[in-house]
C-alpha cells in the first residue's frame, strides 16, 4: 500500500505497519514526466516502460533481475535532455530467445530502429542474445556487471535454483527484502530495496531469478563495433573470476571498472 510523509513523498508500507521503502524523489518526478506506458508481446507477455519521447539517438536501458525499469532512472535524469531515453521492465520465465523476440516487437512497436543497448547484470546477460540475433539494430552495446551462467552465482543461497523451484514467489520476495534490509544502513541500500519490493512483481522476480540460477553461456555479440564491458570492484555477486571470464569473451571491449 501507498501512504505520505509530512513532505508528501509516496512511503511504501509493509503489512505490519513498517515503512518499507521510500520512493526516491526523483523517481516520483520522472514518473510524473515519463508516464509507465505497456505493450504485449506477441506470446502476450506484457512490458512496461517509461519513453522520454525525444527525437534523435534511441538509449535502451534494461536493468537486472532485481528490479524494474525505474532501476536505470538515474541514467534516465541525466540522460533524458540528450537522447531518446526507453527504460523497461520486462517479463520473468522467458529465454533470452523469446526475450530479444519481445525486444524487437517492442521496438518496432514503437517505431525505432537502431538503438544503444545498455544492460545491467541479468538484463545485460540477455542482451547479448539481442544483440547477437539483430546486431543491424545495435549501435552500441554496454555490458556492466553481468555473469556469464548459472555457475557464476550457484553458490549464493537467494539463487539456489530449487529454492527458487520450490518456494512460492511472495516467500521468494520477502527473503530478497529482508536480506537487502539487513544490510548497513545506506542510500544504496534503501534504493535496492525500494526497487525490489516495489518496482517489480513477485511473480517476475522469482522467474527472473530461476532464469539467471538456469542460465547457459550465450554466444559473445561480437559484431557490434562500440561495447563496453564495465564491472565494480565491490560487487557482492560478481565475483573477480567471472569479472575476468566476461572481459575474455569480449578481448575489443573497452572495460570500464567502477
């Protein structure tokens, strides 16, 4: 449920009367700006996004597993008053096949072409596929803190895949809530856990999850002339030697370590 602070920002509530998470300022302004609009694909599968609706270069942005398209919304501020900014949330439980299918459609859909392609960990996983499958609409391809299977996050309890299998999706999103609140307090921390708990269904985040713990090795997108790889030396998922194993399928990237 939705209730308001002094200050009139949107408060999310638990059930139990906690306060949740805060919905960030600026998210409330670019929602207000950049209404969530939703398109079904063609295996009826529904997408939402956010279009800034700007003539000129065509930037795609699809956040990880952990979160929707509202994710990216920093990338959005700062980028919205240069190009055409389209950020999504895309569905759970599909193969990075059907996902660059509902890409596509999405995309003529919307009447674009060629666009820049940025990807964040899961999302930048299967965009490789996208990529790969129509590099004549990929003019830029930016792959930031991505895996490259399954095993790369097999050892971590919240992607074990018959957890994942078993447990009913709302047991699935409280776990991910109440680890991500477990952590220090921090602003990152708070976003995360906004964007986990109310930026995407339970439903979604759990087949999304099944689908990284499942996931195979894609073919690298080596065609496209402009990627960038880019990792954190900080990242609690992924790990040095996968860092090491993306960089190796992609020897022409330009590496961006933040």
């Amino acid at each position: 449920m939705q209730v308001s602070d002094s200050t009139g920002s949107a408060v999310s509530a638990d059930t139990d009367g906690g306060v949740a998470s805060r919905v960030p300022p600026d998210i409330v302004a670019l929602s207000q700006r950049f209404p969530m609009r939703s398109f079904k694909d063609a295996t009826g599968r529904i997408w939402e996004f956010r279009d800034s609706l700007r003539e000129g270069p065509v930037l795609v942005l699809l956040p990880g597993a952990a979160g929707g398209g509202d994710a990216a919304y920093r990338l959005v501020q700062d980028l919205c008053g240069e190009v055409r900014t389209i950020s999504i949330t895309y569905p759970g439980g599909m193969s990075p096949q059907d996902l660059s299918n509902g890409l596509v459609q999405l995309l003529n859909h919307l009447a674009v072409g060629s666009v820049a392609l940025w990807g964040s960990s899961y999302g930048a996983w299967w965009s490789q596929a996208f990529a790969s499958r129509h590099p004549e609409r990929v003019s830029a391809l930016w792959l930031g803190n991505t895996l490259v299977d399954g095993d790369d996050v097999a050892s971590m309890p919240l992607f074990s895949k018959m957890w994942l299998e078993e447990t009913p999706a709302d047991a699935v999103q409280q776990e991910w809530i109440t680890a991500t609140r477990s952590r220090p307090p921090s602003e990152l921390r708070d976003l995360q856990l906004y964007f986990i708990s109310q930026t995407i269904s339970a439903e979604n985040l759990r087949s999304r999850l099944l689908e990284v713990a499942c996931s195979t090795a894609l073919e690298p997108a080596t065609g496209i002339p402009r990627t960038v790889v880019s990792d954190c030396l900080d990242d609690p998922i992924i790990g040095v030697s996968t860092r090491k194993q993306v960089l190796a399928r992609y020897p022409q990237a330009q590496h961006v370590q933040l």
